[in-house]
C-alpha cells in the first residue's frame, strides 16, 4: 500500500513537473488595425512569456515593394530572409521563457514561404469589423486590396490548421474591448497556459520588442495602460472601396461565426 502511495506521488509529481516546464508557441495571425498590438501588450506583460512584433514584415516589404512608412528602414534593419525568421520562430524560446507569443500579420506570409512551421507553433486569429478596420487602415493606406487585409490569408491559414484535426481559436477585436478578462480566460484555456491578470494592465510607453516602424504605427498604443472599452465608429466605407469591402465580409463572416466568446 505504501509503495503505490509513493509511486502516485511520483506520478503526480512528474505530470505537475511537465505542466511547469511544458513550452507554448503561440503564432496569432491578424490584419492591420485589429487591436493586434494592444494584445502583444497584453501578453508581453505576463511573467512567463516574450513577444515578437511582425517577424516576417521586412521580408513583406521586400519581395512586394509595398510603399509602407518607413519601408526601406524597416528592411534594412530587420531580418528579410523568411527561412532564417521561420529558424528563430520555432527554434529555443528567447530568454528562457515559457511562452513565446508571435504578432503577425497574416498578408506576411507569402506564398513562397513553407507553410510545414505551422505544424510547430499554436495558431490563434484576430478578425476585426471590416468597416471598422477599412476605415482605419487607408488612413495609412490609402488604396488598400483585399491582399493588404490579410482576411484571405487568414482564411487560409485558418483551413490549413483546421485539416490537422483541431479548431483554431478567433477572437473578434470588439469581443476582446467589451469583455478582455472573459474573452482572454478563454483563449488562455484553449491554448493550454494560465490566464494571469497582468494580461489586462500595462505601463504606457514603447517596448524594446516593438518593430521600428512603431514610430508611424503605435501611438495611441504607447499611451495606452490596457485595452480600451469599445466605441462604435461613426466612418463609412468610400464608396470606391465598397467592393472591397463586400469582399472582405465574406471571409470575415466565415471567421467571426466560430469565434471564441465571452
């Protein structure tokens, strides 16, 4: 009788063990102005875990030629070559942390990239309102295509990961702004780390782990201190964007009817 009492409390010590030391990856596909930032924030606060801004954006800008702020920077400071990025994404997690959470925009990941990694990291997704998000990036970009949304890319992403047998989380950026605790404790659940309040609270300012183009990009995110409540916004779509914008209901849509909630 002794000994099982002691070889359970092996057992139980063992599994207790791996959940401690067990290493999560976490890729979140996004498009532009999704409140993406805002959640690199929200996990770049957590103890156990180390963010990365964008990996593959130098490599976007150099095989596109998109005409970006600051484009030829960020290229020339930022690593361009997608095999060398892919090597560091799945490779020893920075610093020695337990998490290792990935922003990135979906439209990065070109077509002659390998899409094998993906099997390697945990993909997550975050969709935002097309009128919302439309509204907002031709403020940057002002003749956005259905390529620059990342919502086709998403989609893509979304079905590959899907066929190996496991749904992937999607969060909506106004579920996040109107229930942050709730909507994060899920994700966390899903994925398999701890839900940690640090998650919802941050200090103002810039991070040494932001991309350099954060200079034209992340103002109102180096003010913020945690997500901000939502606020409907008043911006219609152009009328020469409409169709774009009909386009991009339809992969949206296809995302938003699964996603995670509060």
């Amino acid at each position: 009788m002794f000994y099982l009492i002691l070889r359970l409390s092996s057992d139980v010590f063992r599994h207790a063990l791996l959940v401690d030391t067990m290493t999560i990856r976490l890729a979140m596909w996004s498009g532009p102005r999704t409140i993406s930032t805002a959640m690199m924030r929200s996990w770049g606060n957590r103890a156990d875990t180390v963010v990365c801004d964008e990996p593959l954006y130098a490599h976007y800008l150099k095989v596109t030629g998109k005409d970006h702020p600051g484009a030829q920077e960020v290229i020339e400071h930022h690593e361009t070559d997608w095999r060398k990025v892919i090597d560091w994404l799945t490779g020893p997690i920075p610093h020695e942390k337990s998490v290792f959470f990935q922003k990135h925009m979906a439209h990065h990941l070109r077509p002659q990239i390998d899409r094998a990694w993906l099997n390697d990291v945990t993909n997550c997704f975050l969709i935002r309102d097309p009128r919302e998000m439309l509204t907002s990036l031709i403020k940057n970009v002002p003749n956005p295509t259905i390529d620059d949304t990342g919502l086709p890319q998403q989609l893509e992403i979304f079905e590959l990961v899907s066929k190996q047998g496991k749904t992937p989380p999607v969060l909506d950026a106004r579920d996040v702004l109107e229930h942050p605790r709730e909507v994060l404790t899920r994700l966390c659940e899903v994925v398999g780390v701890q839900f940690t309040d640090s998650m919802l609270r941050w200090p103002a300012g810039p991070r040494d782990t932001d991309g350099i183009w954060a200079k034209h990009w992340y103002g109102a995110v180096e003010k913020s201190t945690g997500f901000k409540p939502y606020v409907p916004k008043s911006d219609h779509v152009p009328k020469h964007l409409q169709t774009l914008y009909d386009e991009c209901m339809t992969f949206y849509q296809r995302l938003y009817t699964i996603r995670l909630q509060a």
